[in-house]
C-alpha cells in the first residue's frame, strides 16, 4: 500500500465523499447521493474548506478515493488550554474496507492532530456500530464519555 496519499479534499471530491458516507444502513438513511450534487453538500464544503479549524481529508490509491474523514481542531481552556483534534464522518470505499485502509486513515489523521500540537484526539460513534468500536479500541482509544445529541 505504498501508493496511498492523503490530501484535503477538493469541491470535485464531494460526490464521492456523499457515496462513502451514503454506503451503511446508517448513512444510506440520512444521505442524498442525487446528481448533481445537492446544494447543501457545497455549502457545507465551502463552510468547512474556509475554516482553518477544519480539515476535509480524503486517502486515496492510484489516484482514486479510498477513504475520508473530517478533523476538526477544537480550542478549549480544559485541560490547560489543551487543543482537542476531533474524528468525524470516517469512511472507508466499500469494496476496500478489510485491507487496512481504516487502520493508514486514522494514523494518518492523529499524526495530523499531533503536528498541530493536540493533546488529545476524539470522536464519536453511533452505538450500533459495533464493529466501529472494536476497531477504535484496538487503535488505543477508551470509551470514557458518554454523548448526548438532540436533533434541530
């Protein structure tokens, strides 16, 4: 897998990105994968590509998208001041999830976090996703927090 590069992510990237994230039973419910891309999607792109605090990540082989995430860098006065990096909307493309792609990802993105000068890196995940957990305990995260969410 020595060809695999990541980059933030283009405009021209957003279909793609809508596809990785539409691809589970849980996305597939909540994303639009229309063509042309809707309205909200570029919206939201431009939104986060003009935050410095943001970062729109995709991993990709061959030229190809293979996976995405989002990093969020969040300023706080917890824990000293500390800087929090925070993972979000992490996919994998579905024919290449099993290879490792996930495991590069999340490397990649707390190398990120920590060349930024985080002190520490969070995320959060549905609780069905089961499978999702396991794999971030294996990368050396705990499930310390409890998270609460209401809908607008």
């Amino acid at each position: 897998m020595s060809d695999i590069a990541f980059r933030r992510a283009a405009e021209a990237d957003i279909a793609a990105i809508v596809a990785m994230l539409a691809d589970d039973p849980l996305g597939a419910a909540r994303e639009d994968v229309s063509t042309p891309v809707p309205p909200a999607y570029l919206e939201a792109f431009r939104a986060i590509d003009a935050d410095p605090n943001q970062f729109l990540a995709v991993m990709t082989q061959d030229g190809r998208i293979v996976g995405t995430l989002q990093l969020s860098f969040i300023p706080g006065l917890s824990r000293k001041g500390a800087l929090r990096g925070q993972i979000e909307a992490v996919r994998v493309a579905g024919g290449r999830r099993g290879e490792g792609l996930g495991r590069r990802l999340f490397e990649w993105a707390i190398g990120e976090c920590r060349a930024r000068g985080c002190r520490t890196v969070q995320l959060t995940t549905d609780r069905s996703r089961a499978d999702a957990h396991r794999f971030y305990e294996r990368l050396g995260f705990e499930a310390s927090h409890l998270g609460y969410k209401l809908a607008l």
